[in-house]
C-alpha cells in the first residue's frame, strides 16, 4: 500500500516557477516508478513527467526543456520543478506511484498560471 501527499501548488505569473512534492509512505514507494499528471478544468488528465526507481525520466512534450522530475527515495519524496509556467499550465497536479501492476493516486494539488 502506498499513500501519497502533492504539495506545492499555488499561483503565480507566466514565467514564474513552482516546485511540487509528493511524498510517500509505504515500503515499496523507493521501488516503484512515480509519474505526474495534470487535469485541467473540462480536459482528460494527462500525464506530464515519470522517474523510475533508478532515476529515469521521461516527460511530455509540453513541458519538456521546463519541467524537472527528481526523487529522493531516503525521504521518500519526488519532486517536480517547473519553470518557465505558462497559462495552459493550468491544472489540478496529481502523483502516481506504479508498482507491480498496482497504482495510488495522491489527492492532487492546484496550479494556477495567469497571464
């Protein structure tokens, strides 16, 4: 089982800069590969960025050259820093641990970009 807290979110301006949190209880999160994902009002979530349990990126094309995904797995705790935001960043940013098969959502945590 794992159980999983976003933090971070809030508004800014376009070109500013927000760094999200998501930490993690449970023995296997260290394991398992996390993945942001974003839901804007009226849209399907859509994924954004992924890190395996050794460090492996990959991120959309969106927020690609913008966004950074890192873990720290003593702390059981990804980020994700995003830079350069912009309007359509807009959305409600969740995380997702995948292990085995099996996925926890956390609660999600709002981003508001204004222009």
């Amino acid at each position: 089982q794992v159980q999983l807290v976003e933090s971070g979110g809030g508004s800014v301006q376009a070109g500013g800069a927000l760094s999200l949190s998501c930490a993690g209880s449970g023995s296997i999160f260290s394991m398992a590969t996390i993945a942001w994902f974003r839901q804007a009002p009226g849209k399907q979530r859509e994924w954004v960025a992924s890190i395996s349990s050794l460090g492996g990126t990959a991120y959309a094309d969106s927020v690609k050259g913008r966004f950074s995904i890192s873990r720290d797995n003593a702390k059981n705790t990804v980020f994700l820093q995003m830079n350069t935001l912009k309007p359509e960043d807009t959305a409600v940013y969740y995380c997702k641990a995948i292990n085995r098969g099996l996925d926890y959502w956390g609660q999600g945590t709002q981003v508001t970009v204004s222009s």
